[in-house]
C-alpha cells in the first residue's frame, strides 16, 4: 500500500510541485489548501490529486482536516509542512497582526500539523516530518523581520523534535529554499529580477519549484532514514550555513 503524504500550502507554487513530484514517486498524497478554492480545485482536476481546506494556523481545524484525510487514504506516514504566509514591512510600521498572522501560519502551523499525526508515527515505528523554511530563515531579511523569525524558528523545531522522533523510526528534517521561479517570483520586474536577483546567486538563475520537490521526495524515502535534524540550503549558491 502506498504510504500517505499531506502537503500543506499543496495546491500552488513550490507546495503543488510537492505534491505532484510525491505523487509521482507513488505516495497518495492529500493537498492542503486554506483559501483560494478555484486554484484548489483546477489543481484537482489537472493532477487527480484530492484537495482538502483547513487553516493550518487553528489547531481544531487541523484535527478535523487530518481525521478526514486519514478516514479517505490511511494514516499519515509523511507530512511536509510547506503553508506559509508573508506581511512584508519594515519593522516600525508592522503592525501587531502582521506579526502574529506570519507567525501562526508559518511557525505554530507546524505545530498545530504536526502534534496530531506525531503519536500515529511513533506507535508505527515510521514517519517523515519535512518543514519547508526559507533562506531568510537563515540570514534573515530586511522587511521581514515576522517572516524570518518564524522560518528560523521552524529551523529549532526541526532540530529539537528530530531527537524526539529518532529513536521511533521518524525523521524531521528543513529545506530552505532560496529564490524559486514561482508565480510569485516571476511577476517582479524583469529590471528587478536581472539586477538586483539574479546577481546575488551564483548559479545565475532561479530555482525552479520541481527542485524544491526532489528534495522533499528524497527525505521522504527510505533511502534518507539516516538523515535526520538536518537542514538542506537549495539556493543555488547565495547563502551558506
């Protein structure tokens, strides 16, 4: 039987190209999403894959959404939690609720995912934890003082909860990407992206969303067993740690 993955954030971007590089590589895979139900459902249609809504900063909803995933395609044996928001402002205009938006969708969301699956895996003897956290994460970046504090901290919750989860056959491990061709990405100015981008990375080019997904579909593998609290930097040379 094929083993089930959730992806959160799974329907766009770098977490679509998650869900289709695992399905791919023969998961089921369940497609969290928490707002935008037409981009939800033609990525349903386009890939076969099944789509499911919830809010992963509310911990009630992810109970709910992970029941019923579980009550469609079997306990969850690998989870990646790629949702993530961004209120981007300089410090001394950020207000409150930028602050505590980013953080409960983009660090106590991996709480609020994880803490429900996490006893299935132990009493099973297998899991694989996959946190999507960002080079800003790692360096940190002006505008994004909300943004990369959250990240940084999905970096100490990798870290902390691999230890817990090694003696039980799981494995929690980060990827921080760097600057991937999204949607997002793309719609910067063509002057922006060639001269203030592109000179950055060593490598000259963006990342692209697949690349991000071959990682994840490795640490999901068996063949990655032995890799755990570790932190893999896609960035194509722009940041070293």
């Amino acid at each position: 039987m094929s083993r089930v993955a959730i992806v959160t954030g799974g329907t766009r971007g770098i977490g679509a190209a998650i869900s289709v590089g695992l399905k791919e590589a023969g998961y089921n895979v369940a497609a969290n999403y928490a707002g935008n139900d037409e981009k939800a459902n033609a990525f349903k249609d386009e890939t076969g894959i099944p789509v499911y809504k919830w809010d992963v900063s509310d911990y009630q909803s992810c109970v709910d959404g992970i029941a019923k995933v579980e009550a469609d395609l079997g306990p969850v044996e690998v989870l990646v939690n790629n949702a993530g928001i961004t209120r981007d402002t300089m410090f001394h205009k950020m207000t409150p609720e930028n602050w505590t938006d980013v953080i409960n969708t983009n660090l106590t969301g991996l709480f609020n995912m994880t803490h429900p699956v996490w006893p299935g895996m132990r009493d099973r003897g297998f899991g694989r934890v996959i946190n999507i956290s960002s080079i800003n994460g790692q360096k940190g970046q002006m505008g994004q003082v909300n943004y990369s504090s959250a990240k940084a901290g999905d970096l100490g919750f990798t870290k902390s909860l691999a230890q817990e989860g090694a003696a039980k056959g799981i494995t929690v491990n980060a990827i921080c990407p760097g600057y991937i061709g999204t949607e997002m990405v793309r719609a910067v100015p063509e002057k922006v992206l060639n001269e203030r981008i592109l000179p950055l990375i060593p490598v000259g080019r963006l990342g692209e969303p697949e690349e991000i997904a071959r990682c994840v579909v490795f640490l999901a593998s068996d063949d990655a067993g032995f890799i755990t609290g570790s932190t893999i930097s896609a960035n194509g040379g722009q940041y070293f740690i």
